[in-house]
C-alpha cells in the first residue's frame, strides 16, 4: 500500500500546479491551526508527502537542489506543527496518512537525512554509471525503524522509475562552480544555525611572509590571445577574482598551466582533495554525483568557457563531484598555492611601496610603525582616466593621494594673468594632498592626469576615526608612543605571548586519566571526558590524530594552539593545564565545561531574546578585548565553540585558529559563515576580522540564522563580498547599528579597530545600561544556567558512544609536546 502511495506522489511530483495547490492548502493549515480549528486530514498527507520528497532527494534524486532547499525550510517549520499537534492529542496522537506507521519516536528521522547512512539507491537505467567506489550497504546506528523505513523508500524508487523527475542538463543551474567542491555525499548541508547542523572550520596551509617575498621567479605558460581571452572571461565572473588588481590577474592567467584529458578519463574524481581550479578550452565534461553511496548520476555537462572547483583556490575540501571527460579535453589549470602567492604578494609589495611613502612624509612623522601600517592599511584604490580632473584648485581638501601608477600635472591659476601655469610633473611614487588629514584647506593646485593614473587614498574622517586629530598626535607624550609601538617592534612569539607564568600547568601522568565517554568531535579528533584516578577530578582531553594534521599541513596550526592558550588567562576562556603525545595522538588536557555548547540552547530556542544575546556578546568583547592586548586572534568565533560552565558563564574553546599577529597574516582560515571579505580575497588580516565575525555573531543569536546564509560556501562568500545585509524587522535600531559598524567591508574602518579600539564596542549605545564591572567581577547571573547534576554529568552533550571512531595510524611528527 505505502508502495502504491508512493508511486502515485512520486507521478504527480512534477506537476507545478498541483504543488502551488499543495502550498496553499498548507497555509490553509496553519491558518486553521492558529485558529484554534481540527486539523484536516489533507494537511497530514501534505506533510508526509514532503517528507517523502525529501528522502528520495536523500537518496539520490527526485527533487532540485532548488527545490530541496525550499522542501527542508518548510518541513522544519511543518515540524513544529505536527509537534504541536502531537502534544495536543496526547501520547497517542500520530500525524500522518491513516494507514502508515510513524516509524520513529517524534518523527525527526524523517525530517533529516542521517549524518553517517550509507545506501544503495539504482540509478534509472538512462544516468546509472559505474559506482567510482564499492558502497557499503544500508546502515543506520540509531533506530531500526529508520533503515526499515529506508529500505521501502529503496524499493519505492525502482518503482517510481520516470516518475521521479531527473537531474537536467543544465550544470549551471543546481551545481554551480563552488557546489562541486562543497557536495559531502549526503544532503548539502546547511551553513547556518537555522539547519540545526554544526559547522566545521575550514583551513589553507600556513603561508609564511618570507615565501609571499620570494623572489623567485614564477613559471609563465603560453597562450594563445584567443585562450587568455576565454580564461579572462571566466575570472571575471569569478567571485574569488572580483576586485583583484591588473596585475593579479594577469600573473594568475600567466599561471594557468595546459592539460589534455582522453575522453573516459577523470578530471576530478568525488571525494579525494584538490588543489587546482579548472577553465575548459574545448571538449565536454559529464559531472557524475554519487549520494549516499549510490552509483553516481549525471548531473550535466561542462564545456568550453566554464571554469569549475574554484573552491580548492581557497582551501582543502573533498571533491563533490566526479569530473569525466566524454570527449577529449583541453583544460586550463591554476593550483591553490600559486593563486594565493600571487594575490599575497601584490597586496604585501603595494602595502611595502605605500609604507616608504609615508614614512617620507614629514607631518606624519609622529606616527609609530603600527600606526603607519594602519594608514597603509586603510587607504583604498582609485583610478582616473587620462585628463581627468583628480583635484581643483580653490576646492576643500578632503582626500590624500599616493601615485601607484600613471603621470600627473599639477597646475596653478596665476590671479593676475588667469593662465594655468605648469608647476610640477608627479610620477608613481609620489604623492599630494596630505595636508588635507588635518584640516580644512582649500587645494592650492590643479592635479590633472596626463596618462590613465592609479592612485591610493585616505579620507580625512578615516584617518581621524583611526588615530585622531593632529593636535591630539602632536600632543602625545614619547612614553606614549613607545607602547603604542611595543607590540609591533617585538617580532617572534616568545617576546610577545608571555604566558601567564604557567600558573595552571599541572603534571599529570596520561597513564592516571580513564576516560569515560566522548564529549564531541572534529574532523582532527575527539574530546573526551576523563577522571583524574589521584585526584578523582574531571577534565576534557582533547585528542587530535597526527597523521591527519600531518596530512593537512595544520602542524603549525597545533603549535600555534599550544602557545596561545599558555599565554591567555580570563575567567572567559577555557584553561590549559597540560599535553602530551604519544605515536598515534596529540593531546589537549583542559577545563571541563559541563553546561554544554551555546549553539545547543540557539538549536532549542530558535534565536535569543536581545538581554541574552547581550550578556554572552559582552563575554566574548572582554575575551577579546584580552586576547587583543597580547596580539592573538581567535578567528574561529561561532556559537559551537562557546561553552558554558555549570553556572551558565560562558567558557571559550578550541584555539587551533588563534595567533599572534605582529602585523598582517595570510593563511585563509576560520568557518565559512562567519569569514571577513578580507580573509577570502586574501588582501591579508589582523584582528580586524574577530570584530566582523563578532558582528555575525550578534545577528545569529538574535535571528537563528547567519546574514549571509546559503547552500554552499561559494554562494557564502559572495554574499559576504556583497556586503548586503537583511535585518529582521524586530531588532532594534542600536542592534543593527551595531552590527551594521562591526560588519563593514574597509577593516580599517570596522568598530573597534580604529582610534579606541575595543572601548569604541563597549561604549556603543547598545550596551548603555550594561553592567560591565558586574559581568567581569561574575556577580551577574547569567540568562541560561544549564541543569548540571556532578561533576561527570555528560547530559548537555551529544551521546557519541555508538559511533565508530578513528583509532588514528603511527605518524614520524614528534613536536615539543
């Protein structure tokens, strides 16, 4: 009978209006329910259909991602209702078609596809191709249900056969160029909180300044005009190229290297790592996508003058689909390590170039080194085509001019004579206007461009909001100035992190730990709660497999996290108290947090209240207003690595992330939703970024939801070098003022990044009524206080103990642990 149903859903699943009638009748629903009325029968079956279509989608197709994407939202929201229901009916109310058994104990199974479920779904006969990897059958590690439930859906898709709508040609359209790097061989996964699903950082390896400042010559591949014309035009529809220099884009079409493919044979194949970005000269592709372990389905075609796997240009990340060539291929290829070497070092020569500039100029004198970086840092491109008027004579002066490239004159009126008089000639490198960061001043001079001029500039006002009036810097003591420069004179992380005399450091013998259950997990390792056997205290170990950081190349990653979490001691922050390492493993001995993780108590409530947003913002500012005063970025910020203490204080964890920053770093690395524009167009950062991504986490909280949500991190990222966001007509005006501030694009003018730094956060009018002093002192009680029995009790984490884990191999990697 279920069969029969299905096949009948199934034939009708194409039919738009019967789908626009399926949603009103929905609406309908709602409305009756928030009415008070008895639920209709139809609207049962309208969920259990949903249902349905997403777990045939699950398995392997049926549904667009499109339409995937509008099916999951509906289906979480459709849940609270049939929740709802439930609890008004009792014990023994079931909401769904008369006649079909629930399955499951609340009906959650259905509503998501399994984290870990391999399946074995047939392909209709016309896509089916060869599986790139043997499956492994259906497993479920939670309820039997579930797999049972599975298998009639399996068999319920042999039937359906051309009654399930198929995957079109049209790659473009579902399976964009980041999707083919993001797809995990389940259900895509949503980035933000609103999906329930935790997020996991992502990492490029370490790129050191002394490998950006090689003078190494690059490798150069010839091309044809016509080939450097093709690949231009597939880099500027890149989001990852927008806003890159000439120059950038020059070298990195100069470093697409040729590559031939036969047809049957594989670009990219599902699942293994990549490191190249692809541009197709000529030939077809077929993109094969394998769900859930079923033999992979042809999703569409690539041909010439479409780039694919641009994500790899960013960092390591699974292939998410197979690449074949069906006929023989000419590609175009640029690997990740020369893409990011390329743009660092363009960015770092022109900062270099703008610095020697500066330190020419006699009124910026009294700036100290980091300062002078901050300026270099701020000023922003422009560009004027030849006999363009940059500045008149007679005009206020607002703007200050270095000259990058191009030529310029600079003319003035003679009152007498009304004649322009030719005073000078600039050329790259020098520069006009600086009197204009001071004061009101009417221009002396016409600056005209002779040739198409390149030039670099700061405003007034941003130069102010940075470091303050003239006067202000005239007035400052030397004494002053010495530890405004300390941090940046001191170069290696010895001289700056000074760790907070080891005061927790504890030596405990590994051997007197006995572990008792998993806490969470990571793409690295576990945490686990241990008991001390002496002492009969618990503490969380976290344990990370060296073969995977080797594999990776995030040992420096490791150390970094050692270091920085020696140096940092806040009542905010999680404590270290000792490591080890044996063949297999890399340990972390830390502070237990037995309240659980903030991003739990955000799945359950949906978005938080504005007073207890607040209190959790203001620990994570006093956290960094610490770790900014010792020259350590997080860049890791969310809501998963936010625990609580038995009290409801907010603990935060993992510092793989974390690192002294002297002055600008390169390495790409962080969580996708919460990525600074400056980190993805890899311009360099400092901990600027920690103020973006606290400005996204303001808005999660108090949505549910981060402002640039979409399906895949490509998607993400263009969101964020957008810059659009849209605010929920319930917070408040100092809400989005706030986040509005913390998230602009210029980090040189990002709140708490200028002139007060931190104290320009504090002293916003969202705070206003904040007791700070009560927060610091723990005198405030905090909004959430989690229910905690003893000091073993694991009940506000997830129960791993059913899932199989990775013992780990030998690794040769012996750091100083």
């Amino acid at each position: 009978w279920r069969l029969t149903a299905l096949g009948n859903w199934g034939k009708a699943m194409t039919n738009p209006n019967r789908i626009a009638a399926r949603n009103k009748l929905c609406s309908k629903a709602g409305e009756d329910l928030a009415s008070g009325s008895r639920m209709t029968e139809w609207f049962a079956w309208v969920v259990w259909e949903y249902r349905v279509r997403f777990l045939l989608f699950s398995m392997g197709g049926g549904v667009s991602k499109s339409e995937y994407d509008r099916i999951r939202k509906e289906l979480i929201l459709k849940d609270q209702v049939i929740r709802t229901l439930q609890e008004r009916l009792g014990d023994g109310g079931y909401i769904g078609p008369k006649h079909a058994a629930p399955g499951g104990a609340d009906g959650a199974d259905e509503l998501l596809p399994p984290e870990r479920t391999t399946m074995v779904a047939k392909a209709p006969n016309k896509d089916r191709v060869s599986a790139a990897e043997p499956t492994s059958g259906l497993k479920r590690e939670k309820s039997g249900s579930f797999s049972t439930r599975f298998t009639l859906l399996h068999e319920a898709k042999e039937l359906l056969g051309e009654g399930i709508e198929q995957p079109d040609s049209d790659a473009k359209s579902r399976y964009n160029q980041g999707s083919l790097d993001n797809y995990d061989g389940g259900a895509p996964v949503n980035s933000s909180s609103m999906g329930k699903l935790r997020r996991v950082e992502v990492s490029a390896e370490v790129m050191p300044s002394r490998k950006i400042m090689s003078t190494k010559e690059r490798v150069v591949y010839p091309k044809g005009e016509s080939s450097r014309q093709l690949l231009l035009k597939i880099l500027q529809s890149n989001v990852l190229f927008q806003g890159q220099s000439h120059g950038e884009i020059r070298d990195c079409l100069d470093a697409f290297f040729p590559m031939r493919v036969e047809p049957g044979h594989l670009v990219i194949k599902q699942g293994a790592q990549g490191d190249n970005f692809y541009a197709v000269e000529s030939g077809q592709l077929e993109i094969l996508v394998s769900m859930g372990g079923a033999p992979p389905i042809r999703y569409g075609f690539l041909g010439p003058g479409l780039g694919f796997g641009e994500l790899a240009l960013l960092y390591n990340m699974p292939r998410a689909a197979t690449i074949r060539a069906v006929t023989e291929v000419e590609l175009w290829a640029l690997e990740r390590n020369t893409f990011r070497e390329i743009l660092a070092s363009h960015k770092l020569n022109r900062l270099n170039r703008t610095l020697e500039v500066l330190r020419k100029i006699a009124i910026l004198s009294k700036l100290t080194s980091s300062e002078m970086q901050q300026v270099a840092a701020a000023m922003e491109w422009e560009e004027f085509g030849e006999t363009a008027a940059i500045v008149r004579q007679g005009e206020v002066g607002e703007k200050f001019y270095i000259i990058n490239k191009g030529e310029i004159i600079v003319t003035q009126l003679d009152a007498n004579t009304g004649e322009e008089n030719v005073i000078r000639r600039l050329k790259a490198g020098d520069h006009f206007g600086e009197m204009a960061l001071f004061k009101d001043e009417m221009r002396s001079a016409t600056c005209t461009a002779v040739t198409r001029v390149q030039c670099v500039t700061l405003e007034r006002a941003h130069f102010i909001a940075m470091l303050g009036t003239l006067q202000e810097l005239m007035d400052r003591e030397p004494a002053h100035l010495e530890t405004r420069d300390l941090a940046h004179r001191r170069t290696s992380t010895e001289a700056l992190v000074e760790p907070a005399d080891y005061k927790y450091y504890m030596e405990i013998p590994r051997e007197e730990l006995e572990v008792l259950q998993t806490l969470g997990r990571g793409a690295f390792g576990r945490v686990r709660l241990v008991r001390h056997a002496a002492s009969n205290r618990a503490y969380a170990l976290k344990c990370l497999i060296k073969a995977h950081i080797v594999e990776n190349n995030l040992k420096e990653h490791v150390l970094n996290e050692k270091r920085v979490m020696l140096a940092l001691d806040h009542p905010f922050i999680l404590k270290l108290y000792t490591t080890f390492k044996d063949r297999t493993h890399i340990y972390f001995l830390v502070e237990l947090a037995l309240g659980g993780e903030l991003f739990t108590y955000l799945r359950r409530r949906d978005h938080f209240e504005e007073p207890v947003a607040r209190f959790y913002i203001a620990s994570v500012v006093l956290v960094f207003q610490h770790m900014h005063s010792k020259s350590i970025v997080y860049r890791d910020l969310k809501p998963e690595n936010i625990l609580l203490d038995n009290e409801g204080y907010m603990k935060l964890a993992d510092f793989g992330l974390a690192k002294l920053v002297t002055d600008r770093t390169w390495t790409l690395c962080g969580t996708p939703d919460y990525l600074a524009p400056e980190i993805i167009l890899n311009k360099g950062h400092d901990m600027a970024v920690d103020y973006w991504a606290l400005g996204i986490l303001i808005f999660e909280l108090m949505t549910g939801s981060a402002p640039f949500y979409a399906q895949d991190p490509m998607q993400i990222y263009a969101l964020i070098i957008q810059g659009n966001v849209k605010f929920p007509a319930y917070m408040g005006r100092a809400s989005v003022d706030l986040v509005q501030k913390l998230l602009c694009q210029n980090p040189a003018r990002r709140l708490g990044n200028m002139k007060h730094g931190i104290k320009d956060i504090i002293n916003h009018r969202w705070f206003s009524s904040f007791q700070w002093d009560s927060l610091k002192i723990k005198s405030m009680k905090p909004p959430i206080v989690p229910q905690v029995r003893d000091d073993f009790d694991t009940s506000n984490f997830e129960d791993f103990r059913h899932e199989v884990e990775d013992p780990g191999h030998e690794c040769d990697w012996d750091p100083d642990f």
